[in-house]
C-alpha cells in the first residue's frame, strides 16, 4: 500500500498529515463541542448548551405550512435558488431590522446558511493570514473557529457592565498599528453577548463607531439575541448609526428555529457583491425551502408575539440562574446580570480553574463551559459561561444548587492544600490573568 | 465623512477595496451566473442551466411527508444539531454509494450543504495559496470558482471521449514537480462530466488511481450524476477501489431535490476529522430540517424507481439534443455523445468564438454557456456546454434550430470578412488552443 512520505512523525494517526493546508492546523475541537456529548445525558443539567428552547413553537400550523409551500411552491422550494437569498425573504428581514432602527436595502443582504456562514463569508474576503481581528474578551466560541480557521490574529477588548471598552479598543488598535500590523475588523457582539451577558450601553455605541471609523477599522456587528430583550427593550443597533462602515450579521435560530439555518448580512452594496460570490463558492445557494418556511411564517404568524413569548420564557430562566446564584455561590464569585439573551458569566475564586473543575462537575451531574473556551489567548481559566435558555427554571435552580457544591468541595481543597497541590492534581494549567 | 486611504484608484467605485484579502481578487461573477439573467426569460430557449428537472417529484407525497416531519420531530428538525449531520441519514447514504461499489462507514461521512460545501471544505483543508489542483479540461465553473476563493493554481488534464488521459496527467504532474510546485490533490468528474458529458472508461479507473498513489497526489471524486446512466448502467465509483487515496462528493441535487441543499463527503477517518471542524466553522451544521425529509424520503419513497423516471427523461432530452444537432449543426461542428447526466460539450469550426457569439444567440433566442468559463486559462474559445436537463424535448430541438442559425449566420460573415474582421467586430479575444 502507498503511503505518502512521513514529513510529520505521525503517519500512523493520518496519512494526510502532510498535505493539509497551514490554515487546517487551527481547526481543532471546540471546548464546547466536546463538552456537549456528556452534557447531553438526561441526569446532567446542562448549563454548558446554547439550544434555544422550542417548546413555544406552533408546530401544528408549521407543519400545516410546511405541508403547503411543498403543494403549491414545490416547484420552487426544492429547486436551486440564486445564492443572493429569495427577494421576498430578503425584503422581510429588512422589516424585522427596522425594528432596531436599521434601514437596509434589500439588495444589500445576502441570505446564509446561519449567521455563522454570514460570519464565514465576511472573514473570508477580508482576513489574510496574519490580518488582525479584535473581538471582545471574551468572545463567541464559533467566531473565534471561524477565525482561526482562516489563521487571523485575534485580539482581545476587555468589557466591563456596559460592554466594550472604548479607551481598551483606542489602545489595542494602537498597539496593532505600533506592532506594523493592521486591524482588518471588529467583531462584536453589542447586545446581550455571547458569552459575557453584557449590553454595550447605548452612549458608548456612537464612541465605539467613531473610534474604528477614525482608525479605518470596520465594524462586523453579530446580533443573533437583539430581540431578546426580556424587558421588551430594543437596543439601536450599530449598523442603524453607520451605514458605511458597519457589516450587520443576524439570524432566525434565536428568535424562531435553529434547525433552519437561515442568517444573514446586510453590508455596504459593494461589499455585497463580493459575499454573494463568496457565497456562490462556498454553497452555491442557500436551502430554498427553508427560506420560503421562513418568509411564510413571518408573513402569517404573529412572529413579535411569539419572540415576546421567547422573552418571557427565557426571562424567568434567567431569573431562576440569578436567585440560584446569589442563594448558593460561595463568597468570591461574580456573575453578570443580562436583561436578555441566553447566559451569564461567572467568576470564580481565585486558584480555581473553571477547566481542570469541569470532570468533577459533570460528575455532580451539571455542566457549564469553562471560560478558556471564549478566548484566543488562553485567558478565562477563572471563568465559566452559564447558559438559561434550555432547562426549565426549576432544573436550573437545582444546577446551580449542584454547581455551588462542586465550588465549595474545591475551595475546600484549595484551603486546605494550596493552590499548587489543586493544581498539581487537576494537572490544569496554572490559572492565567483575564481582562474581562 | 470617512474614507478610507485611498491605495487603489477606485474608491468611487468600492471604499472597500484596500480592506479585502487577497483571495478576494479571485472571486468574480462566472459566465454561467451572468448569463442566467438572460437565459430565464420565457421566449428563450435555455441550453445553458444546469438545473435538474423537478416535474416528476411526487409533490403532494412529499408535502404530506414534510408535514408530519415537523409534526411528529418538530423538535428536532427545528433545532441546531451536529456538524457530522444527523446518523441514520448517514447510514442510509452509505446504502446509495453501496450502488456503486462503494462501502463505506457512516462515521467516515459528513452532510453538508449540497456537494458545493464539501468542494469548498475539501479545498479550504487542503489547499495553501499557489498550491495545485488538477482538473480536467474543461471541469466544473463551480468548482473552478471554490479553487480561484482559496487562491489555488489549477492546472487542466485533457480528456477523450474515454475521460481523462492517462498519458495527460503522467505529464501534467510531472510538469508541475519539475517546476518545483505540488500537486494537492486531482479534481475529477468521472460519471458524464461536466460539462463535457465524457465518462472515465473503466479500464483507465485503475490506472489514473495508480498514477495519483504513486506521485502521492489525492484524488477528489465528484460524482452528482452517477446515478443518472440513461440505460440504468453504474460505473464502479474510484472510491470502490481505493479508500484510502480518494474523497468521494456526492449530492441529492440530481436524484431528489436541488433546492433541499443535502450533499456529502466520504473521506478517510482522519481527513473526515478535519472536514468536521470545518464545516463547524463555516456554518455550525447543514439544516436538521432537510436531511430530515431527506431520510424520510429514502425510508418510505420508491427512491431507486424515482431515479429510473429521471433516466427516462433525460435520456427523451438527450435525443432530442443529439438528433437536432445531427440534423442542423453546420459541418465542422464535433460533440460529444454522453450516455447520462445533462450535458453535451460542442466545438464549433475555427475562428467562431462561442462568447462572441453568446449575444447575438440570445438575440435569436437561445442560450448556451461559452466553453471558456469552464476553464481556468482561457481555453474553450470555440466550445460550449449544451444542457439538455431542463427544456422539454421539443423546446431542445427548437433550441438547436435557432442555434445552426446563428452559427450558420457566424460562419457566412466569416467567409466574407475573414476572422480577423469577425474578431474585430466582436471585440472578443482572438480563439484559443483547446486540449478537449
């Protein structure tokens, strides 16, 4: 049998090992991801996944809908569609942004398979290896894939209770410029963000764009939970204060069904062009079917009624993890307190790392995701993400219970051995600094 | 307002520009896509798409199926699931590559988003900027598009009526170890290509298999119509006889349903790893929803007698391509007869140029696609691919009547004016040498 010649001393594990491209070395598995088989088993209570929850959903008239759109547009919905999006989709979503104060165009969006292809597409055409991307710290797990997967150079911007930054952004900007290299974009999630669970306050938002529109640094703005305020509160979003230097991602999987994969981005014309091109390579076209279920429902549902329905839901849950958390954690630990979205940030003590405790929590049947997760750099050992959007309040308020008994177990071993033999025995890394 | 430094003398134009990677560069608007603009319009005959015929899906079967998808698995079809794509449907793939002498294990598979989005993983783990693809001439614009996105430097291997040549690639990858380049991997169609509509003779299976091991070149086999054999015929898959060195792409486009978007990857164990993590980066997960009722579909639909009622349509269009071009084609015109798929490659006499001619053709109402969008060099100047997929049989030999005219109009102004007059009033390049 063939075998290629053995450039890596590790022929036995792949054979293909020398031919992959520099880029597949920075595809490696997420934390998350692997956290999620065992996170999985009934008897966990996942705090770690970020599902929505469907229950809400009308199945029964979806399914009716479905069943129509394949009799009367089958012709259509299973056929090959442009890979710009359906024009009738692409006008809706314009409508659905309006909501945040953006008026688009609709030839100025493009419809993706999830806002994680929008997210693809853009770092595709504008990061060469090298180019430097800032994201806060810390940030979406799968952004930080998508950008290792096209080997740019992450920096993080720390956050505080009102989101990035901007004195933290001038200085990582200059220090990107003093290093001689360039800042292709950033990336930022401002409204309840993934994972941190803060709002960028609405003073800071014209800061921020003025900071990177003087630095010519564009602005990618990731908004999947925007409506998802639990107060009904609606956040202007960037792209609505700058047209010109703002691409905007958004996504149905947050505010009606995951399993669709419909996302979008609407970007300057120009820069159009070139993502449905991108697109056209990656994919060819979006699924047509599922642009269609998506356009129906929200022509015949009461879609603000059912996102209101979503906030209530999460609302509660998220209420249940923050009474959980001031009842149970032991002193030292802080958390975030988001008024929408899916999670909480929490940090831990001191000379507990979040990673190296993670085998005993999932052995305490509950399952959150360390924070190491959320950084390019290796930051967050102090930190978790807590996720409320998928167990009912009554499982979360028992995780939580589960969680602060494994919190207390180590810092129980930490006072009695020291922070060396904790670390010793968990044979985690030392824990590291963390700006967020 | 802001602008960007202005490095690239079009600022009015995209102030975008100085921003965009460079792989960007390549991305361009493909013959193909612009041409579908025109070609759609009612009174045209189109023999330029590539889009499968859709008429005989049982529609009312499939919405009622659709309907109780959501109904009875709503939960799932409508959530995220994983990048791997969802077990049983990877089973039951492994059924239909059975077909073709291919056995492989579910786990080696991943769904994706249509065959596209595996071309475009394969290539993004495999392909460093300058790397070589081989490919034959002509080969597929889409994946000619997903190679230029990952700045890849494709090299055509010539083909008979037999498919590619043997001779030709020994010679093509020796050309590029001699110029100090590597080959990563060969790209090849071996079932009625496209476009040319050729097969892979089965004795010359072996062989190009035996060349690609012994120069350590990994061979990528596209196969979307191989089921679609006018008298039933099934050529054994090259996956049948290597596992190791081959990466098979297949797709439900062409025997269900385009506009579904479900298509796939066999790959070795380790390389199966790596396209995971990719598709994880580019769009978290192909829909849940569609390899639902993909599944559902292969479980409970007559699927093998399905493909059999495609056959016997596309074999009605195909003689009726053949026949029209048999009976009006001016002498000096060649094509190839294929025995399955949807497509028949043309050359016309020297000194017409297929892309010069394309708008007047239009003009007489028939549209074709110029042989040079499917070639990364500029050949196929004198070639086009003729589609037989879509238009009914008498619409095709209505088709090619206006499409002898033209020519014949072409050929009368040739003779009068001589092609360097014909050039020059066309404003198109002068024809190029062409190795199909």
């Amino acid at each position: 049998m063939h075998q290629p010649p053995d450039r890596s001393g590790a022929r036995s594990l792949d054979p293909h090992l020398s031919r992959y491209a520099a880029r597949a070395e920075g595809m490696t598995a997420s934390e998350v991801r692997a956290l999620f088989a065992v996170a999985s088993r009934p008897e966990v209570v996942s705090l770690a996944g970020g599902m929505p929850n469907l229950a809400a959903l009308p199945l029964d008239s979806l399914s009716q809908q479905m069943a129509s759109i394949v009799a009367e547009e089958g012709m259509t919905a299973l056929q090959y569609g442009s890979a710009h999006g359906v024009p009738q989709l692409r006008e809706q979503i314009c409508e659905v942004m309006a909501l945040e104060g953006v008026h688009g165009h609709p030839d100025d969006l493009v419809v993706t398979v999830g806002s994680q292809m929008a997210l693809d597409l853009v770092t595709r055409i504008f990061c060469d290896p090298g180019d430097v991307v800032l994201a806060e710290g810390p940030s979406y797990v799968g952004a930080l894939g998508t950008f290792a997967s096209y080997q740019a150079d992450v920096r993080h911007v720390a956050m505080d209770e009102q989101g990035l930054v901007p004195a933290a952004l001038e200085e990582a900007i200059a220090a990107v410029r003093a290093a001689g290299k360039r800042v292709k974009f950033l990336y930022t999630i401002p409204n309840f963000q993934n994972p941190a669970g803060v709002t960028l306050a609405v003073p800071r938002r014209a800061e921020i764009l003025d900071i990177c529109l003087r630095h010519d640094v564009l602005v990618i703005e990731d908004n999947p939970y925007g409506l998802l305020g639990f107060d009904g509160q609606i956040y202007p979003a960037l792209r609505s204060m700058d047209r010109d230097n703002v691409i905007y991602l958004g996504s149905f999987s947050k505010t009606f069904a995951s399993g669709l994969r419909v996302g979008w981005a609407l970007a300057p014309h120009a820069v159009r062009e070139k993502l449905v091109l991108a697109a056209e390579s990656a994919a060819l076209c979006p699924p047509t079917l599922n642009q269609l279920v998506v356009s129906r429902y929200l022509a015949t549902h009461d879609w603000k009624g059912q996102i209101k329905s979503f906030q209530t839901m999460y609302r509660e849950r998220r209420d249940a993890l923050l009474a959980g958390l001031e009842q149970h954690m032991p002193p030292g630990c802080t958390w975030t307190r988001p008024d929408g979205g899916f999670f909480v940030w929490l940090t831990v003590p001191e000379g507990v790392d979040t990673k190296a405790m993670q085998p005993r929590a999932v052995t305490a049947r509950v399952a959150y995701v360390p924070g190491t997760g959320f950084y390019a750099d290796g930051f967050g050992s102090r930190q978790m993400r807590l996720s409320f959007c998928y167990p009912p309040p009554e499982r979360i308020t028992e995780g939580v219970r589960r969680l602060a008994s494994v919190l207390a177990e180590e810092l129980e071993l930490l006072r009695t051995f020291g922070p060396t033999a904790r670390r010793a025995m968990s044979g985690a890394q030392a824990p590291s600094p963390d700006t967020a």
